[in-house]
C-alpha cells in the first residue's frame, strides 16, 4: 500500500503499470509470510508485555509492605 501511494503519486508511476508488476512478481509464499511473521511478533510482544505487567504488580504489592501505614 505504501509502495504504491509512493511510486504513484510522488514517483509519477502509471498506476496500472504498478499493480500489473507487482502481482506479476508476487507470490503466494510472501502474502503468507507476511502474515505468519505479524502473528508471531504480535505474540511475542503480547508475552513480554503480560510479563512485564505481572512483575510490575509484585514490585507494586512488595512495595506496600514495605511502607507504614498510617
């Protein structure tokens, strides 16, 4: 999307040129591919994010322990 809004209307690139090259040269395998790596980074990143969370509530909750209660 960004390489057509790029090549058409900055580059002055025929429009029909542009999408007949690149579905000529695209190939399944890349659309999946795409994909696959946007599930497994969104994953990992959701991961590392509820981890993250989780070791800030029991620094949160040690953290009340610690000071007095007035």
């Amino acid at each position: 999307m960004g390489g057509y809004l790029v090549g058409v209307y900055k580059l002055d690139f025929n429009s029909a040129a542009y999408l007949t090259s690149t579905f000529q040269y695209l190939e399944p395998i890349d659309v999946i591919s795409g994909l696959v790596k946007t599930g497994v980074f969104g994953f990992i990143i959701s991961i590392i994010s509820a981890i993250a969370a989780i070791i800030q509530v029991k620094g949160l909750r040690e953290l009340e322990e610690l000071l007095p209660r007035q």
